[in-house]
C-alpha cells in the first residue's frame, strides 16, 4: 500500500493540466492542497488501529492486503465495513473523504462489463479486471466522471444540437479509441491519480457513440482540469484539524483524448453502458448512506456543543432539534445497513446493494441536508456570519474584547466558545460550507433520479393487491 507521501509526490510528477482561478497549475499548488490533505488520511490512517480493520481489506485477486477504497466488494459484510469506513473517515475530516468516487466506479465497471460479455462475447471484464489489480497493487486514487455537461436537459444525447455535449467516441483505432466531451462537477479529479469515465444515463440504440468507459491518468494529453477549489485556513495561533481540509470541484475536458482498448471497458453497448451508469450510481448511493450520516454527526456536534456553551443543552426546544438530527443520521445509516444486508451476489462475483433501501437512504439525506443546516443555524445564533475574523481574535489589541463579549457559560473558556462558532462558520458561511451544501442534494444524483430509481424497483403493484384485499376487491 502507498503511503500519503508517494501519493503526494505521484501528484507531483504529473504534467500540469489543472486550471485555477485563470493559470495553469501543478498539482503542488496551494489551491489544492486542502484536497489533497484530505485523501491523505485514507493513505495514513491504514497504521492506525482504529482503523486498520475498516480501511484494509483482503484482495479477491491476489490475496493481498489492499486499501479498501480499491476493493471490489465480495460480501454484505464489504459492504458495511465500507459504510462504517465511510462514516468514521468523514467525521475525521468534518465533510467529505473524497476517495469513494474510484471505488463504486470500479464495483459497478466489474459487474456491468461481466453482463455485457455475456451477451455480446467481448473482453471487457478480462481487460477490466488487469485494470483492477493494477489499481489494488499501485493503490490509485480514482475520480469518478459520469455527469456529462448535458447540453439541452429534455433531449438525448444524439439529439443535441451540438454533438460533444456527452462524451463521445469521435475515432475508433486498431490501438485504441479517442474520445471528445466534457464532464461537470467531477469531485477531486485535480487530485486523483486517475480519471475513470462511465455514461451519465440510459444510452439507446441511436446513443451507441456515448456508450463509453474508460479510465486514464488524470494528465492524460488532451484532459483539461478547471478547477474550482475550497479550502478551510489553519490560521497560525488557531490550529485545529478542520483547518486542514478544502475540495476541488472540477470541469474535465477530453480535448480528442486518446485511450487505448486495454483502457476501454465499453465501447458502444448501449444497454451495458446503461447498466454501468446505473450501478456507479447504486454503489456511489450506498456510500452516502456513510457519508451522509457523519456529516449530520458533524452539525449535531456543533449544534449540541455550542447550545451546552450556551448553557441550555436539554432545554425542550433544543433536545427536539438534536432528536431530529439525530433520526436523520441514523435512519439513512440504517438504510446503507438494509442496503447492505438485503444485496446480492452478482454473476461476476461483485455483491451489490440493495436497489430500494440505497435509494430511500440517499434520497432522505438529499431531502433533509438544508433541514439540518438551518437547525444549525437556528442553534448556532447569527454570531457564525458576523464572527470576527480569526486574525483579529488573535491581535492582542482586540482579542480581550472579542472574548469578553463572546462569553457565555463562566465554566467555558472564551476561546473554546470562539472555536466553536468558528467551526460552525466554517460550515454555514464559508465557500466549501456552501460547496458541501449543494452536494448534499445533487452529489450521488439529485433526489429525482433516486425517485425515478425507486420507482423502477419498488413494487407497488403489491401495495395494491394489500388495498384490494382488505377492502374485498376481487378481480
Ligand atoms: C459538489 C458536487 C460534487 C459532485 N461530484 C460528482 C462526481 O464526483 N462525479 C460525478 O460524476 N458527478 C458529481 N456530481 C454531479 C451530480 O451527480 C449532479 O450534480 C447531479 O446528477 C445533477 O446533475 P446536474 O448538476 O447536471 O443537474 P441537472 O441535470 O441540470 O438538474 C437540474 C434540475 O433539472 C431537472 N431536470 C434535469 N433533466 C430533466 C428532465 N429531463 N426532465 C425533468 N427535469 C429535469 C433536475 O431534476 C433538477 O431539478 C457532483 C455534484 C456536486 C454538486
């Protein structure tokens, strides 16, 4: 397994081809290392024991121990050490952990490429699965690309005025394909080793050139990274974890990008490139049902900690607040939990989740993420947008006001009570606060699409047999 200083110094040696705030830039950039900072725990934490367990797994291909995050999941037992691992990695870092976009990517890529050998008599799981062990033995850290830019949302992508608005296949090779496009809103692709590419939607017969997989090194010639970076300050003097972390968002481009067909695990299979959307997205639900939940732990421990300053932690009104966030987190672990126990075993020897329960669990906390950040604010007070800035907390000229009149209980200490709104800034008025905001209601897929995913599995016509009986329909 790497460590998080090879990875950081892999990161190094790749061409710049990230763009930030209008330059070019190499991946030692400041603007990303808060990203980086982030992933790195993944890497670092495998030593430590209360971790180890979750974040080591064993590989079903070479028997090796491997990072977790490149495991392809074998059991419903997988499964939920993966949720726990989820769970606990992003209560570390107070947001998301970034590395799970690669792992569902590959999960969903082995069994989607088993289903479409099966029918067409392709390679793709072979080539697949040395992509696999490649990936488990050098320890990648993988984007994931699947939300193409979309063009007009009411039409497919063969009927979009302009035809690169999904990633396409512009030029079949003897070696290889090339591929043009852009996908949007792609999570740590300026920090990820590699870019893995699956289709965003359903592709038709007439979609055959979209029907495309891939993966590449994230410096790939003619891959373009726009970045749009957030990152938290550690402010000398106000040290504190949360302080280390940030995300990049980005656009990725593919300028004609060459891939070779070892690289190439779809290439025109409409219904399989269906089925590998649909599956990154099934994988990438149920690792919300970890993440979601330590986010909401993160908002309930500065929402109680901050009303225990206050001295009315218990009070009534604050207890029904901390209850509601609390049935949040858990009823959405509960459903990765569900998710997990009720999946199946798949041909390929990947086990899934549960269709329904990752669904509900994701949808619950794409419904509630701006509930729970108004609870927090409603806790917090107004001082989280007016706090004064950490600079002037720490000028001895104003600091002795500042902490007079941010005290509250006599037992706490002023600066514990600025830390603490502090935090609760951080995550209501700072720019990655904002960022996490919006992936709580559309990262994984906006609640409509597991809507739509919902009521493609779930079984209402038994729901309607139920009715009929008890009131003695028969037909
Ligand atoms: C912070 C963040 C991180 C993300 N990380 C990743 C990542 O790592 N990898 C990745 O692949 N994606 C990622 N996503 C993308 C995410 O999956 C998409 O944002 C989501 O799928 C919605 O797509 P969209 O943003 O294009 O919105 P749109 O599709 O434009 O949706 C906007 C609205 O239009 C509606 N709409 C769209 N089409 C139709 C239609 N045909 N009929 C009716 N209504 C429609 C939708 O319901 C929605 O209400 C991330 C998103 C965010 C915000």
């Amino acid at each position: 397994m790497r460590t998080s200083d090879e990875y950081r110094q892999d990161l190094y040696r790749m061409k710049p081809n990230i763009y930030v705030r209008g330059k070019k830039v190499g991946r030692d950039s400041p603007d990303l290392s808060g990203g980086i900072n982030v992933i790195s725990k993944t890497f670092d934490l495998v030593e430590d024991e209360r971790f180890r367990d979750l974040l080591v797994a064993k590989s079903h291909l070479s028997g090796k121990k491997i990072n977790r995050f490149t495991h392809i999941n074998q059991s419903a037992e997988d499964l939920m050490k993966k949720q726990e691992m989820t769970r606990k990695l992003c209560q570390l870092v107070g947001g998301c952990i970034q590395r799970c976009m690669g792992c569902d990517a590959v999960n969903g890529l082995s069994v989607a490429t088993f289903a479409a050998d099966m029918e067409h008599g392709t390679d793709y799981h072979k080539r697949f699965m040395e992509y696999v062990k490649e990936f488990q033995e050098r320890d990648l850290v993988a984007a994931c690309a699947q939300t193409d830019v979309k063009g007009d949302r009411s039409k497919r992508p063969h009927q979009q005025d302009d035809p690169d608005m999904y990633v396409r296949v512009v030029e079949r090779r003897s070696d290889g394909i090339v591929v043009r496009g852009a996908k949007n809103c792609i999570t740590m692709g300026a920090v990820a080793d590699e870019i893995i590419v699956v289709p965003t939607r359903a592709m038709t017969e007439n979609d055959k050139d979209y029907s495309v997989a891939f993966a590449v090194p994230a410096d790939t010639d003619g891959v373009k990274i726009i970045s749009r970076t957030s990152r938290l300050r550690a402010h000398e003097g106000l040290e504190m974890p949360q302080g280390e972390i940030g995300d990049d968002e980005n656009m990725i481009v593919f300028d004609d990008v060459f891939v070779p067909w070892d690289r190439v695990f779809m290439c025109g299979e409409n219904k399989y490139a269906t089925l590998a959307a649909h599956l990154f997205a099934l994988f990438h639900r149920h690792s919300y049902t970890g993440c979601k939940p330590a986010t909401t732990d993160v908002i309930m421990g500065f929402g109680a900690l901050i009303a225990d300053y206050n001295g009315v932690y218990g009070r009534h009104n604050i207890r029904e607040k901390l209850v509601e966030l609390a049935a949040t987190a858990e009823l959405v672990y509960s459903a990765g939990i569900a998710s997990a126990v009720h999946g199946q075993k798949t041909p390929a020897g990947t086990f899934i989740p549960n269709e329904v329960y990752a669904n509900v669990g994701r949808r619950h906390a794409g419904l509630n993420y701006y509930k729970e950040l108004e609870i927090l604010a409603e806790l917090a007070g107004g001082l989280p947008a007016a706090l004064p800035f950490a600079e002037d907390y720490l000028n001895p000229e104003t600091r002795p006001y500042i902490e007079k009149y941010i005290k509250r209980r006599a037992d706490v200490p002023a600066e514990h009570v600025y830390r603490c709104l502090f935090g609760i800034s951080n995550i209501l008025c700072s720019s990655l606060g904002g960022t996490m905001a919006v992936a709580g209601v559309h990262g994984g897929g906006s609640p409509v699409m597991e809507e739509i995913a919902i009521w493609r599995s779930y079984d209402f016509e038994e729901k309607k047999e139920i009715a009929k009986y008890l009131v003695g329909v028969k037909e």
